[in-house]
C-alpha cells in the first residue's frame, strides 16, 4: 500500500467498530456481520492498538463510546457514506443492467404499463423493474432509483421533486351505461344513479356537485372501494358511475372504454411528481427515464380527448 494510506485500518476492522459503536454491544454487532463475538473484539483491539487509543469503555455487560471513540465515529461514519455515495454512482451510470421505477399500483397499471414497452424498445441494454406499492420507497434502503409520487405537498428531505402530472376530477360511466339515458343524462339524474366512491381521496362527490351548482344530500349512497383500479374496473362493467382522474382514466375513455358525460371538471388538489436523490442526478440511468417520463407525460398531455 501507497505510504499516503499507510494509516488506513483494514475494512473489516472498520466496520466492526461502526456496528459495535451502533449497537453498543459486541455480540449484536457480531450477529449483524455474521461473524463470531470474538472476531469482533479481536478487531476492535487491532484498532485501538493502531491507533493507540482506548475506543470502547468495556463492562461486564454493556459497552460505552469513549470521548475519543464518539470523535472517530463521526469520521468513520462520513467515510463509509462516501464510498457508498460514489459506489451507487459508479454503478448507476451504468446503461445495462436494471432500472427500478416505485409508483402506486394505480399508476402502475392505468398509465405506466401501457407506455414502458417504447422505453424498453430504446434501451434493450436495460431491463426495468416496477414496483409497484401503496407505501412510499425509502431510497437509503430500497434498491431504486426514481419513484413517481403522488402527493399535495413533494418536499422530500435530500430528495428532488419534479412536477409530472396534474390531474382533473370527473365523472365516467361505461358506453352501454351512457347510452342507456338515451341522451337525456343530466347531472341532476347522478343524485339518482349508482355512484361508486373512492375511499382515501381528496376531492368526492360532493366537490364535483358543488361545481356542478347541483345541492346534494350529506350521505350519499353507492358502492365505497379501497382502491381506485378495481373501482374503474366496475365501472367499465357498467356498475355505475365514478369520479375518474385524468392520468388514470383518459386512455380508457380514448379507446372507448369508459365516456366522460360531462365537461365539469374540477381541479385535483394531488399531483404526480418524479422524485430521486439530489445525489443522484447526474447519474446516466436516472437521467434516460426521467426524460423519457416527461416526454411521455408530455405527448399524453397533449393527446388528452374526450369525445363522445
């Protein structure tokens, strides 16, 4: 080794003096490496001979960070975050291997799925991976590297939030259902039909009758879901009505799936936002589907009809 490092501990010393210093125990620091307690402690005294300080105030069953172990921590720790930072890097800027897209199940299913095809067509070095959850990624731990999030508020501590699609708020029916008013579908007839709801959403039935100048009942009755894939899904089999959102629904309605009656819309207080690690953004990967992502979003806009 170079001279310049000739002061650089082995890395396995190091990480075990970060997990014993996390844990404040050699035996859970052991198990977490999978290693013996032993081997452990053997490293630990490496160290500190090395350095020719005392790391660890010992007792008989329970470890406590010295002054000077608390100082070196700190420094350990930047380290560590370092190499990890230019690792995910270096690997990132790789154009082969898999890219990894978290979004909700929603999204995944009524927009995503019907467009990533051109994408993979452009790269076929890359294979791209959905996941598709309700709950939001953890970047630190998750293995991804750009989510689409969907939100009123994108501020993300160390995250960077690009505004992708907005949405409007309005009714659909099936075309058989539609046809079955024979042309005479008013709003005020709504008060009467089968409405489906949404449960956990911003904006209800009742914004849309407010807009519509229309005074509706406190309760109203219908068919409630949990999620808004399976209620488009009974919508389509002519169950009734539902409040669709525009990113979700408009291809359905463009391929005649699904009619909007009406042309009051109201604004969706939600947005779909792309997000990813400041510390990221220059990487090459990150960088071809979040362009690829805006021009579809883009050309969607764009393309948006609802003809009858």
């Amino acid at each position: 080794m170079s001279t310049k490092y000739k002061n650089i501990p082995p890395l396995r010393a190091i990480k075990a003096f970060e997990a014993s210093a996390r844990l404040l125990s050699f035996t859970l620091a052991a198990q977490e490496l999978h290693v013996t307690q032993a081997a452990i402690s053997h490293q630990i005294k490496n160290l500190e001979q090395l350095t020719g300080v005392q790391l660890f105030k010992r007792f008989n069953r329970s470890l406590k960070l010295t002054f000077e172990g608390r100082l070196y921590l700190v420094s350990i720790r930047n380290a560590l975050e370092s190499i990890e930072k230019a690792t995910r890097q270096l690997k990132n800027r790789d154009t082969t291997g898999t890219l990894n897209i978290s979004l909700l199940p929603s999204f995944a299913t009524k927009w995503l799925s019907k467009r990533i095809w051109r994408f993979q067509q452009q790269n076929k070095n890359l294979d791209v991976r959905i996941s598709a959850f309700e709950w939001l990624t953890d970047f630190k731990k998750d293995d991804c590297d750009i989510a689409i999030r969907y939100s009123a508020n994108p501020s993300y501590p160390g995250l960077k939030s690009e505004l992708f699609l907005e949405e409007e708020v309005f009714p659909v029916c099936s075309r058989q259902l539609y046809e079955s008013y024979e042309g005479k579908l008013t709003a005020s007839r709504l008060l009467n039909a089968n409405l489906c709801h949404e449960d956990f959403t911003s904006e209800d039935w009742h914004d849309w009758f407010d807009a519509a100048g229309i005074q509706a009942k406190p309760q109203l009755r219908g068919t409630r879901f949990s999620h808004m894939v399976t209620m488009l899904d009974a919508v389509e089999n002519h169950q009734g009505f539902a409040l669709g959102r525009t990113p979700l629904v408009a291809d359905d309605i463009n391929r005649g799936l699904l009619v909007a009656p009406f042309d009051i819309k109201i604004k969706g207080l939600m947005s779909y936002y792309l997000v990813y690690p400041e510390n990221t953004e220059g990487d090459q990967k990150l960088q071809m589907i979040r362009q690829w992502l805006l021009a579809e979003a883009e050309q969607f806009k764009n393309q948006i009809k609802f003809a009858q």
